[in-house]
C-alpha cells in the first residue's frame, strides 16, 4: 500500500476515535451531574390551615473550596409571607452543607406553590453562577379538617346595597345632625355674648340711668335740697340724656345740651319741654342765686322720676 492511500484512513480514524471521547465525556458529565452545587428544598407539612406557620427548608451541597451566597432580604415567596429564617451549617470534611430555614404563612386557599429560590456560588472568584430549589406545592386549607358544626360554616354573603328606606333615613339623620350641631354653635355663641356682658358690667347708659336713680332717691329723703345738690343732679341728668340719645361729647352747658337734644329728636314734646324748664331752674339756682323752695323742688323731682321711668333704657327695666 502506497503513503497516500494510507493517510486518509489514518485521518477518518483520528476522526472517529475524536467523536467516541467526546461522547464518553458527555455521558460521564450527565452522569455526575450538571451543576457542582446541589440545591434541594421542602416543607415541614404538606396541608396547613389559613394562617398556619410552617417551616420551609432549602439543603445546599457543595464542594468544600467553594463559595455559596443564600438570599438574605426575603420577604415574599409567591403568596407565602416570610416571618423569619435561621441558618444552620451541616456537612462533612468533603461536603460542605448548609440549611436555610424559612418560617412562612399564606392567607391565599387551595392548592399554592413555594416558587424556586436562586442560590449563588462560585468558585475562588470567578464569575457567580445561580443553582434553584425546586418548585413546592403545600394546600393551604380555610377551615379547620375536623369542624362539625355547620352553623359556623356560612357562605360570605355579598355587601347590602343602601336601598331606599336605609338612604333615607341616612339623609334624615344627617340632616338632624347638622340641625342640631347648628343649634349648640348658636347657644355657645348665646351663652359667650352672656358671659362677655356679665363681664363688662352694665352699658354707660343702664349704669348712668342708675346712677341717676340712686341720686335722686337719696334726695327725696332729705329734709332740705342744697344748690351743690341740684347742681350736681342737673349734671348727671344731662350726661345721662346724652348717653341716651346717643351723642358721644364732652361736658356741655345747659343751652349746649338742649340744642344738641332738640337736634336729635329722642325725647317727646312734653319730656322736651320738662327738662328743659327744670334745667334752666337749676341754672338760676346755681348761678343767679335763686330761692329754693323745697316744696317746689319736691314736685319737680317726683314728675323727674315718672319722665326718666318713662325713658328709661330696656336693659334697666330688665334688671329692675
């Protein structure tokens, strides 16, 4: 045989020799495992009740020299609350092993998954890789398995509907509500003006009309009526009469006051014409020296009292 019919036998068996490694390379590799990490999980209890706790347990087996990263900040998995987790390391000399323990509760019913976890290893520092846990079914039950008592176990009925009567007498009540959340706001209000009065005392023209009052009482007991006391009767008199009537001024004399008087027309022709003649009488006695005769005095100041009764401001009568 010559050299050339020789090599391409050599190079189909080289070829062939090439793909059987291979493929025994391939077998022993499925063989051993795809992944050097072996992560396996499941749960304390296959059925729990609503609201139950249980523990969930994810086993990680790996090379010694190799580093294994578990997710720490884990607050859901699928429907299930996480509550807490421990750790805890458990492998040999070759192996090493750690558990990850999950404390989870679920509020959803029926048939419910516990998703993949990813767990991350790598060896020296490479680059991370990511093995998962595999799926895990628990049934989550809404009762408890041996209730017997069917009256405690109802259908959830649906919301009522506000229907007519309900809506009106939700209106009604509402409206009672305002009437009467009204009516305290007006009594506080009532009962501050009240206390704010009682506090000022009595209006300068009630106090005045008072004042004026007690003055001349105190006259009709005298035996005998000095000038000093006409004088400072015509005073408050006029003072009293100007707060009346409502003209805010000084000290004024007693052709001043009666012209200012006249100009507000608040007392009555008769009124007018009273105090206007008793005024100047008080003038002539103070100033021009006029006899006094007590008698008369008398007279004229009992028809003064029925004239200031007449005028007198509401506030007095209702204290009197």
């Amino acid at each position: 045989m010559t050299r050339k019919s020789i090599m391409p036998r050599i190079r189909t068996t080289l070829l062939f020799s090439l793909l059987v490694f291979s493929m025994l390379c391939s077998c022993r590799y499925a063989l051993s495992g795809s992944e050097p990490v072996k992560v396996t999980s499941y749960a304390d209890k296959e059925r729990i009740r609503i609201g139950e706790r249980f523990w969930y347990i994810i086993n990680v087996k790996a090379p010694p020299e190799m580093e294994v990263d578990l997710p720490d900040a884990v607050t859901q998995l699928g429907v299930f609350e996480v509550k807490g987790y421990k750790t805890e390391e458990a492998g040999q000399a070759a192996e090493k092993g750690l558990n990850r323990f999950y404390l989870l509760t679920t509020y959803e019913t029926g048939e419910q998954a516990i998703p993949p976890v990813a767990v991350r290893y790598r060896d020296g520092k490479g680059d991370w890789k990511k093995a998962y846990s595999e799926v895990t079914s628990i049934y989550v039950d809404s009762i408890f398995l041996k209730a017997t008592i069917g009256e405690d176990i109802r259908d959830i009925e649906p919301p009522v509907s506000l229907r007519w009567p309900c809506r009106f007498h939700t209106i009604a009540g509402l409206i009672i509500f305002v009437l009467f959340a009204f009516a305290v706001k007006l009594l506080l209000i009532s009962k501050r003006k009240v206390l704010d009065r009682l506090r000022r005392g009595p209006a300068p023209v009630v106090r005045l009309h008072q004042e004026l009052s007690k003055f001349m009482a105190a006259l009709s007991e005298k035996d005998e009526i000095s000038r000093e006391d006409l004088a400072r009767l015509a005073e408050l008199l006029k003072a009293y009469l100007l707060a009346r009537l409502g003209i805010n001024t000084g000290a004024l004399t007693t052709e001043e006051f009666l012209t200012k008087a006249k100009s507000a027309k608040g007392l009555s022709g008769k009124h007018a014409d009273f105090i206007e003649t008793f005024l100047k009488n008080c003038d002539l006695v103070e100033f021009a020296n006029k006899g006094l005769e007590q008698e008369e005095l008398k007279e004229s100041l009992a028809r003064l009292k029925v004239v200031l009764d007449e005028i007198r401001p509401l506030q007095s009568k209702r204290t009197d």
